[in-house]
C-alpha cells in the first residue's frame, strides 16, 4: 500500500517593521507585525486543508517573534537569502518591488525552489545569537560609560554615571545567565560547548560566541572557515607585481573574540604556543604571527565540533 503525501502549498510573508504582507495562491492579506497579528496569520493558515510553509527573508530582527510564533504553532517556515530571491525574480522578469510584490514573489520562490524548513536546533541557535548579541553590546556600552566617566566633573552626572554603570553590569551578569542556560538546555550546543572550552585558550564567554555568530562551524572546510571569519590571507597581485597579502571582510565579532582567544593560547597552549614562536623566530612580525595563530585555532575549533563519522 502506497502512501500518498499531501502536496505542499507555499506562501510568501514579506515582513517589515509594522505590518507582514502574505500572499498564497491569488490571495493576499496584511497583518499587524506583533503578537496579535501573528495569531491572526497563523489562524488563516490553518484554516487551509493542505499543509503549509511560510517563506519569509530575514528583515534585520523583525522576523524573529514571527519565527518563533509559528514554530510554537507547528507550522513549518523557511528563512531565505534576500540576494537568492532578487536573482529568482530577476530570471522570471519581475522587476517592481512593493511588500505586496514581494510577498506574492517568495510564494512563487518557495514553489519553485522548495527550500529547506528551520529546525528546533536552528530556533535554539537563534535565541542564543539574540542573548550573545546583547551581551556584547552592553559590554561594549559600559566600556564606553567607564570611559566617559573618566572625564565628568558635575557631581550630579557622576552619580547617574554609577548607577547607569551598575544598572548594565546587572543586566550583563543576567543575560550570561541566560547564555549559559540556553547552552546546557541544548543537548547539541552543550555537546559543542564542552568540545570547545576543552581547547586550552577558549573560555565560557568565547564558546558563546562562535556557537551564536558561527552556527556554520564544524560544517566547512578549513580555507572555507577561515575565509568566513576573515583571517585567510588573500593575494594582492596584479601581472609581474607581488602585493602584500591582507585580511579582510568575514565577521567582526568572531574575529574579535578569537583574537583574546589567540593571545591566551599563544602564551598557553602547548601547540599554539610552539606555532607562534616557530613564526617569530622565522622574521614574521608579532601580529602577522598572532592572525596565523588566529587561524589555526579556528581550524582547530571547527575540527572538534565535526561530527563524528561512524562506519557501518
């Protein structure tokens, strides 16, 4: 007996800030972008008798309640590149851009292209990214508060200086609280954290971040991962002339990180330590040295989260 499964139906959501426009079929209507409006769109789409998939672009956070609403709901979604869906309309000769449009456009996308669905690892991944990300910006806001209250001089602005000071060292001590409880809630990240603090150089705080800004590691290659970050060298040459090579682009935040990392593990890990005195001792200057040791321990990092291969 042959099972027969129920053929999918796709609709486009084009977010923006204030309103979501989803067009399936010839149909098409607005909602609100917050939780009310989220309850009346997944309400429609579960008024249809076959399954549906929502296609929507990422929209710079907007997306992100909308995500996790109709994960909660059961329904299945796609997050798809914005670039993968301009190209899609360009092939077809769709060239106006309105919400409206769009919407009827990812609808089109996900019937031709049946993209992949998110996953509950992928949910979880997310949540940690928004944690992590807010983390880093109030730290990067109290260095800033500290440093401004170096040169106030009114009584009255210092003393609101301390408590706003003290207020976000709260707040940061609570959101790594969270950042810790959302990685041992997850099997898989906890997995991968484990596997990454066991590397002498990287703590706690830098685990967090290639697990949230780095969902792709353990999944490439090593000129791949490299690349991603921005410590591979690229060539600078241009017929008989031989151009310095220089770093550039990939992620700032994980490029960051891993450089405290590199430095710890220039003076304390065994291997890299013996890597980066091999380069100085070679003539290479002390921070061309500290991005080569950048990018062998992020070989290293995505080699230990590799999955493990077993053999039949």
């Amino acid at each position: 007996m042959y099972h027969i499964e129920e053929e999918v139906v796709y609709m486009g959501v084009d977010i923006a800030k204030a309103y979501l426009d989803a067009a399936i079929g010839n149909e098409k209507r607005r909602f609100a972008n917050d939780a009310l409006g989220h309850r009346e769109l997944i309400k429609w789409v579960k008024q249809f008798s076959a399954p549906v998939q929502v296609i929507c672009e990422s929209s710079g956070g907007y997306e992100r309640a909308l995500v996790q609403a109709l994960a909660r709901a059961g329904v299945k979604i796609s997050l798809v590149q914005a670039n993968r869906v301009r190209q899609f309309a360009r092939a077809t000769g769709i060239l106006a851009k309105t919400d409206r449009i769009d919407a009827k456009l990812l609808s089109a996308f996900g019937e031709a292209m049946q993209p992949g669905t998110i996953s509950a690892s992928q949910l979880e991944q997310e949540h940690l990214r928004e944690l992590e990300s807010q983390r880093r910006h109030l730290t990067h806001l109290l260095v800033m508060e500290q440093n401004r209250a170096a040169r106030m001089s009114d009584l009255c602005v210092c003393k609101m200086n301390r408590r706003l000071i003290s207020q976000i060292k709260k707040q940061i001590e609570q959101l790594e609280l969270l950042i810790q409880e959302q990685i041992k809630a997850s099997p898989e990240l906890c997995t991968k954290a484990e596997k990454l603090t066991a590397i002498s150089g990287v703590g706690a705080r830098t685990a967090a971040l290639l697990l949230a800004q780095m969902p792709e590691l353990g999944q490439l290659n090593r000129r791949e991962v490299a690349a991603l970050v921005g410590v591979a060298p690229f060539n600078r040459d241009s017929g008989r002339m031989r151009g310095k090579r220089a770093i550039y682009g990939g992620r700032r935040a994980v490029r960051h990180g891993l450089y405290m990392a590199a430095l710890v593990a220039a003076r304390h890990n065994p291997i890299l330590r013996g890597f980066y005195l091999r380069l100085r001792a070679g003539g290479k200057p002390a921070k061309v040295a500290l991005t080569a040791t950048m990018r062998k321990l992020l070989i290293v990092l995505n080699s230990s989260v590799k999955p493990d291969l077993k053999y039949a």
